[in-house]
C-alpha cells in the first residue's frame, strides 16, 4: 500500500509540474491564491488524496510551491517563493475492519430419520400349556393273601398238606419225599412233585399219599378225584390212585396201564367211596407208581377233591 502512495504521490508531483510550465504568466486576477502563489509564497496545491479503499482518506503530499515565473521584460520578480511547507501524506486510511463473512450460518438442525418405528411388540405364542399332572400308575399293589383258586380239598397251593413217602413195611421201598412245585399245575398255581429214583433193574414201587386223620371225612357214595402227571420217556408200567381204611380188605383203587396213562398231561383218576367205609377210620389215601427200573424222574399230583 506504500508503494501505491508513493506511485499517487509522484504522478501528482508531475502532474503540478507539467500544469505550472503551461500556465500563462499573467494569470487573471481572480484566480485562488490557495491553487498557487506566484512570485512569493509557493502556495500550497492541496491534494486531495481521495479516500482509501480500506477506510480514511490518504492525504496527498501536497503539491511543491513554484519558484515563480520570471517576468519578462519587466522589473524583476521578487523573491522566489519558498516550495511551502511540504504537505503530510496525511493519515494513512485504515483498511477498516475487515469485513467478516458474518456468523456462519450453521445448516442447521440435521435432520435425523426420526425415532425408527418399532416392529411392535412380537407376539407371543401364549403361555405354552401344560401338558397336565401326569398320571401315575398308583400305589403297586401287595401280594396280600394268596387267592386258592383251587378249592379242592387237596390243592397244595399254601403247603404239601401233609403229604409224604409211604414207602415204608416190608413190602415197600423207601422213595424221596415230595415237595410243594410252582412248575406246574392242574388249577391253581402250585402242586405236589414227587421225585422217583430207580436205581435197579426190573419192577419197583413208590408210594406217597396223606394217612390217618389228616385224610378227612370220606362219605359213602362220594368219588375222591385225582390229577396226576407224568413225563415224557417214563418207564412206568402201573399208576394207582387208591384209598384204604383199617378195616381188612378195603382197599380201593383206579388203576392206569400202559396207553392209558398221558405222557406230559394231566390225567385224571376216580375213586368211589363204597358204602362199606360207613363208621371205618381211613388209614390211607395216595398214589402208588409201578416202574421198571432203572429210571428217575418227577410225578405231579394236584387238585384231590371228594365230591
């Protein structure tokens, strides 16, 4: 900016020079002393600077005082005039405040998408529903009192009532005590096992049956009933089912041979009660097994019944 003063300054320097070489002499006489003085002071040239772009006017440097044009042909001038006070630049003008852009405007708000809208609240499917209490299958029930389905009078359901081997005396061998068997049975769930054991050759007997009072009442014109079973493969020749009192010549008999006695079944033998037994004590009632020996094996007896 003190250039462009300095560059101002120069061209009106010049310019005040070229105008004072081109004035006439004799100026008239109304012209302004403060344009210029002739022949004395060098009168001031009051530049004006204009006014500064950025704020207060330059003032001008002034224009130098002329030394006076020398008359000619006439007495001579007085005395040169001063070049005057040399005029200030004057106050640089301030650029002013520069102008700011003002506040920038902000572009406001940002406009957001708004609160995203939710899908709802998913919906359940319900309260799941039990399935309800599960039922049990109660208490498991006791074995209690076994049920004697077999009501005959010999069932061995509960014990082998008494029975046993009879083969005792002089004409019977010795056998093996039966025994109360859950394997199988005619009515009910269990009945009596007697083991057969042959050791010899040739014809054995076994006995076994239930004595004295432990046989009950035997009334006249009843039958007593048997169930026996035999197995497969036996040797037995001869199967009695008897009863005898202590009277002399009462016994009494159902006897079986050969193809008449089932093999691996159940067979059944009947026993009437003849009207000779009225007031006579039993003595006996049983099976008795013919064999021909050697061999061994299980009888069952079952359900004995007097009806």
């Amino acid at each position: 900016m003190v250039i462009e003063f300095m560059a101002k300054w120069a061209f009106v320097a010049a310019a005040a020079l070229v105008w004072a070489c081109t004035v006439p002499a004799d100026l008239p006489p109304e012209a302004d002393a403060g344009d210029l003085a002739m022949g004395g002071s060098g009168g001031a040239l009051a530049a004006t600077g204009g006014r500064n772009q950025g704020g207060a006017a330059a003032g001008a440097g002034g224009v130098l005082g002329m030394g006076g044009v020398p008359d000619t042909g006439g007495a001579a001038g007085a005395d040169p005039g001063s070049g005057g006070a040399p005029a200030t630049g004057g106050m640089l003008g301030a650029g002013g405040t520069p102008a700011t852009g003002g506040t920038p405007g902000t572009g406001g708000v940002v406009a957001t998408g708004g609160t995203p809208g939710t899908g709802g609240m998913l919906a359940t499917g319900g309260t799941p529903g039990t399935g309800g209490t599960v039922a049990t299958g109660g208490s498991p029930g006791t074995g209690g009192t076994p049920v004697l389905t077999d009501t005959a009078r010999f069932n061995f359901e509960a014990s082998k009532q008494n029975w046993v081997d009879l083969g005792v005396g002089a004409s019977r061998e010795a056998g093996l005590p039966p025994v109360r068997s859950a394997d199988r049975s005619y009515a009910g769930d269990h009945s009596l096992r007697y083991p057969i054991v042959v050791t010899k050759n040739g014809t054995s007997e076994r006995l076994v049956g239930v004595v004295g009072p432990n046989i009950g009442d035997l009334p006249q014109g009843q039958a007593i009933t048997f169930q026996v079973w035999v197995p497969t493969g036996h040797k037995i020749t001869a199967l009695q089912a008897f009863v005898q009192t202590r009277a002399q010549g009462s016994w009494q008999q159902d006897q079986r041979s050969g193809d008449q006695i089932g093999t691996a079944a159940w067979t059944q033998m009947r026993v009437p009660i003849p009207a000779s037994f009225a007031g006579q004590e039993p003595l006996e009632l049983g099976v008795r097994v013919t064999v021909n020996g050697p061999w061994l094996g299980d009888v069952y007896i079952d359900s004995i019944r007097v009806q």
